[in-house]
C-alpha cells in the first residue's frame, strides 16, 4: 500500500450501494411473492373440482328432488278413479281396481262401506306437496257422472321398488277464486275510426282462420308471417266487437271478441283475441294472435 493512502474495506463500497441494491432486491422478492401466490391459486383451483366442489354439492343439494314427481302424479290419478268409483250392486268389483295400490294387508275397501253409485269420469293432479325424497301428497280434481269436481289428497310412497298409496286418502276443499280483475281500456284509447274500417277485413281473416284457408291467411298476414288456423274445427259465426288501439302510424294492437259455430255440437262460443296489427304497403295486416287473458 502507497504511503499516505487511507484504507478501506470493500464492505464499506457495498454499503454506499446499499439503496439500489436494497430496491433491487425488493422488486425480486415481490415478483417472486406473485408468482407464488398465483400459483398456489392455480393448485387451488385445480383440485377443487374433486374436493370442495363435492362438499358443496351435498350440502346445497335438496332431498326433495329425488322424488319422481310425475310417476307419482299419474299414479295418484289412477288411483283416484278407482277410489272415487263404486256400485253397491257390485261391491266387489272395487278391490280388485285398487289391490295394485295399496300396501299388502292394507283394507282393500279403503273406507269405503259398500253403498252407493258413482263413476269417476276423469281426473287430473292439481297439486303435489313434496315432504322428503320418499313421500308425497298429490291432490288429484277428479270429475264424476254426476258433474261435479271433487279433490282427493293421496299420499304416494316412493322407493327402489316402485310406488304405493300409503294410508287412506281425503276429500279436500279446491282452489279458491283469484281476486284478479281484467283491465278495462280508456274510452279514448280507442281508435274508433281505424277499428271501423278493419272490421271487414278482420272478419275477413277470422273466417279463414276457422277454415285454416291458407290463400286466404296468407292475403290477411304480415310478411314472413303464417298462420295455422283452427283447421275447421269451427266457423265464424260473426265478429261481434273490434277495438284497436291509437298508437303508432305503423303498429297497433286489437281485440277481437268472435263468435265461433260448432256444426258439430250446434253450440256457439264467443271468444277473445289480441291482435298485433301491422301497416304495410298502404295495407293494414295481422303480425300475431292470440287469446286474450
């Protein structure tokens, strides 16, 4: 070493560095941190489709689900013709009808004390209240001979084996009336004078659509647009009311109550229809029908 020359360490030259290299070093560890972390997410990800996904199935899964709604519906509805349908001048004509039913040693009568006459015309499931995977309690409306509607709860079992009418089944009261009332349109949202001058033309249509006259649809209906029509299951009687809407110059909607004759039954039934109207080369053509609700 030169005489005068001061020494020192190169630890000293590594400190006077120190900051850069500190930040250096910082950056490092932070992107090592990130890359870490996402990949420990993507593991996590991963094996979640073995593990936790499972988990969440079982505990978010509703027991109910497993029981066949539909078996049990057109089973209760068999079941209730042949509850609702006695004669006492063959009593034992009954059991056999509801043996395939009912549980074994269960009374093949179910309750019924051999008097009376009634046949059970036909039946439909009302409602169906699911208690668990294995049971449930179908209401079935069942129409008899002697017009009237009445509504049977049956509970219906189900298991591996098939289906079983458990315990005795009870006439229930029917669904209520709503308390919904039809909106009745302003006066002055009529178009008086537009439902005026399509009233022939409208006529017009319904009478091919009551004959599924497809020339004639084809004249009266917006473009692109096909009509199956009622195939001549009934005829037009006359159109008994036409009120369109004020709206655009080139949209309106209608209703059109009709009254159709059944040749048939000789019956006449008057019935409503919303319309979507369309202008279209100077002609005002139906876009749609359907039954007004």
């Amino acid at each position: 070493m030169a005489e005068g020359a001061v020494y020192r360490p190169m630890r000293r030259n590594r400190l006077r560095r120190s900051p850069e290299v500190w930040l250096r070093g910082g950056v490092r560890l932070l992107v090592v941190a990130v890359l870490t972390a996402l990949l420990l997410l993507g593991i996590r990800d991963l094996i979640r489709p073995f593990f936790g996904a499972g988990i969440t199935t079982r505990t978010q899964a509703n027991p109910t689900n497993a029981y066949p709604r539909e078996a049990a519906e057109a089973y209760a509805v068999r079941f209730a013709m042949a509850y609702l349908t006695f004669d006492s001048a063959h009593p034992n004509a009954r059991q056999p009808a509801l043996a395939p039913y009912l549980p074994v040693g269960g009374d093949p009568n179910v309750g019924w004390d051999g008097s009376g006459h009634q046949v059970a015309i036909t039946a439909v499931p009302s409602v169906i209240d699911v208690r668990s995977a294995q049971q449930g309690l179908v209401t079935v409306a069942v129409m008899t001979d002697g017009g009237r509607w009445m509504y049977l709860a049956v509970s219906v079992v189900a298991d591996p084996g098939g289906l079983v009418v458990s315990g005795e089944p009870a006439l229930v009261p029917g669904p209520g009336r709503a308390s919904w009332q039809p909106s009745i349109a302003a006066a002055n949202s009529e178009d008086t004078d537009l439902s005026a001058k399509l009233r022939p033309s409208l006529a017009a249509f319904f009478r091919a659509y009551a004959r599924s006259s497809q020339s004639e649809l084809t004249y009266y209906a917006a473009p692109e647009i096909a009509f199956t029509g009622l195939g001549g299951a009934v005829e037009l009687g006359d159109l008994s009311d036409l009120t369109v809407a004020q709206g655009q110059t080139d949209h309106r909607r209608a209703v059109a109550t009709v009254r159709w004759f059944d040749r048939v039954s000789g019956a006449g039934l008057t019935q409503r229809y919303r319309l979507q109207l369309v202008r279209a080369d100077g002609k005002w053509l139906v876009g749609a029908i359907a039954p007004e609700q």
